[in-house]
C-alpha cells in the first residue's frame, strides 16, 4: 500500500523531471501553490478526481503516481 508520504515524494519527483514548478502545476489543475506544497510533503492529497488532470500536466499515465 501506497501512503500519503511516498505518493508526495513520486508526485515532487514527477513535477522535477518535468521541469515544472509548483506554481504551474498549480495553476493547470486550478489548486493553490499551497495545495500542491502540501501535496509533495505528504500532508494531505489530491482528490482522486485530480490524478487525471496531474498526470496530463506531468505527461505521465496515473499508474506512475503508484510505482
């Protein structure tokens, strides 16, 4: 099982290797830069409704969020 804190390490690595900031990430998925902060810290996570719009921004498939 996949917890909250690996799941905002993957996410903060995805959004690296893209070379996108917090902010863009952000603004593509209509959240706050605070939102996604706490995302990549592992304090809270994105709906479940919200991988979609993630994994497009990050072009990567939401099965990458989980490996």
């Amino acid at each position: 099982m996949l917890s909250i804190e690996k799941f905002g390490q993957r996410l903060a690595y995805l959004r690296s290797v893209s070379h996108l900031t917090q902010r863009e990430v952000a603004a593509y998925c209509s959240v706050t830069v605070q939102a996604v902060s706490k995302w990549e810290r592992g304090l809270s996570c994105p709906d479940l409704l919200m991988l979609d719009d993630l994994a497009r921004v990050l072009r990567v498939e939401i099965k990458d969020f989980f490996e």
